[in-house]
C-alpha cells in the first residue's frame, strides 16, 4: 500500500486547509492510498554539523500544504518528492517573484514595481512621485507574502500612498497597475499537471476585490482557450504540479495575469462546479509517482 503525508503550519490553520486536509484524504483513501497528517514544527528537520536531518520514515510523496520554504527545502533534498516542489512554493508565494518568473514570456500583466529594501528609514519618499508617474491613480498595493485577499490595498492619491507606504515601508511589497476593467471580477482556474481542471468566475460588486474569503460571488463559466492557455503556460513556466490562477479581464477581454497560488483552495470552486478537484489532484499524485 502506498503512503503519504500531509503537512500543514504548525499555528493557526486556515478553515479552507482543513478541508483541504479532510478532502485529500477522503479522496486518497478512496484509491487505497494510506495518509498521515502532520504539522510542519512536529517534523523536527533541522541541519546537523553539515548534514541534513529530515528522515520521517517512509512515505511515497508529500502533500505540502504550507509555504514554510526553509522545511520544503529539507525535506525535498532527503529525497522526500512534494507536491507541489519547493521551487514552485518559492516563486508563488513571493508576488513580485512571481512576476519576474512570468516577465518576457508573453504573458500580459498589470505593470508591477516593486518595493525597494528598507533597512533603516530616513523617511524619504521621493521615489513615490515614479510610482505616481508609471502608474497613476488609483493604484493597487499588495504585500509580497499574502492571501485570500488580505493584504491588499486600493490606494486612490498621493496621501493614501504616502500613508500605506509608512506602513509597510520594513515589509516587501508592489506597487501595482489597476485594471479598471475587471473590478471586483476575476477568473479562477485550478491547473493540476498543467491541465486546467476547474474555473470559476468571482465577482463582488461592493469591493474592487473579488476574493470569496472577501465576500466575492462565485459562479460557474466557460472560458475563452485564450485564458486558459494563459493559465497553462503560467502552470509550466513556474513548473507547477497544482496551481490556482486568477486572470483579470482587459479592456479588450484579454486576459491578464494577476497571481498564481500554489495552495489554492477547493472547497469554493468544488461547489461552484461541481467537479472532483480533490480526487483529481489525488490521481495525478499517483500518476505521477507511478512512472
């Protein structure tokens, strides 16, 4: 019988990870596939004068249900193969590396800035007179390290950028292009082995964010082969073995690529579809670890 682990944070754990948990597993077993589940800080990995020490006994792969890149990393060098790979966790969960990732290759995108690191603040804010220029208001900013919506910022004038600025002057973070276009709508779709699996459209008509967790509207929709090639090609650049992305509509309905979440949730778009996305994950894990 083949084993796996799940793992999660060690703190506080999201509602939609515990059903993320509860699904995989239900779904695992249904395949004959026996699973544990552990929180990343009962691990105890750690580097030994030189050596890494990472052995939890066996398990044909792991489920990585964390962003925790530092014990990925560990475990992924013992030999232990996660879903999804550490280097796809990285690029993912930092938004303004997601971006350069995604740069020159063909994928439109709202024109991001990126902050710059702060060590001691003079408080000089010079530099924001260019994040005015290149981007005009209203202007988005989001914290490098977030999701379900939190974290962002609907800035509309120098003084709320000023003001958003001195807050998160110590924190990495973008300064980013607002797509008027697609306010409070976005496209959501799971790609597992670079096949898009399941699509919904968010819509909140009383915020600029279409996010569930925000209080975004799903529905079912069919999608243009333009979007989901997008979604696609985002999946294979950043080498993702499961991935949730949200496109944005343009001012021409071309899609343009806002973030890619390698832990996307199901239980939103299970429901607003109607399709298996857990089992179909499950599959593809041992598919994939079959070959």
């Amino acid at each position: 019988m083949l084993k796996g682990l799940i793992i999660t944070n060690g703190y506080a754990i999201a509602d939609g990870i515990k059903h993320q948990v509860s699904r995989l597993s239900e779904e695992f077993l249904k395949l004959g596939v026996e699973i544990e589940v552990k929180k990343n800080n009962e691990l105890h990995s750690y580097i030994d004068r030189g050596n890494i020490k990472a052995n939890l006994g066996h398990y044909d792969f792991v489920m990585y249900l964390d962003k925790d890149r530092y014990i990925a990393d560990l475990l992924e060098r013992s030999g232990y193969r996660l879903f999804n790979k550490v280097s796809s966790i990285v690029r993912c969960d930092d938004k303004m590396l997601t971006h350069i990732s995604l740069s020159d290759q063909g994928i439109k995108m709202p024109t991001t800035i990126s902050s710059t690191l702060c060590y001691h603040d003079d408080g000089n804010r010079d530099y924001l007179n260019d994040v005015e220029k290149v981007l005009g208001f209203p202007l988005i900013v989001k914290e490098n390290y977030g999701s379900l919506g939190r974290q962002v910022y609907f800035v509309e004038n120098a003084a709320e950028l000023r003001q958003i600025e001195d807050k998160l002057i110590h924190i990495p973070h973008i300064f980013q292009q607002f797509i008027s276009t697609s306010k409070g709508v976005d496209y959501r779709v799971i790609v597992i082995g670079h096949k898009p699996i399941a699509y919904m459209k968010r819509e909140n008509k009383h915020s600029y964010l279409s996010n569930l967790a925000t209080g975004g509207h799903a529905s079912k929709v069919e999608l243009p082969k333009s979007y989901l090639d997008v979604a696609i090609k985002a999946s294979k650049i950043l080498d993702m073995d499961y991935c949730g992305v949200d496109l944005l509509i343009g001012p021409n309905n071309e899609p343009i690529l806002s973030e890619v979440n390698s832990n996307a949730f199901f239980e939103g778009i299970e429901k607003t579809t109607g399709i298996n996305v857990a089992g179909c994950y499950a599959k593809y894990v041992i598919d994939t670890i079959s070959k």
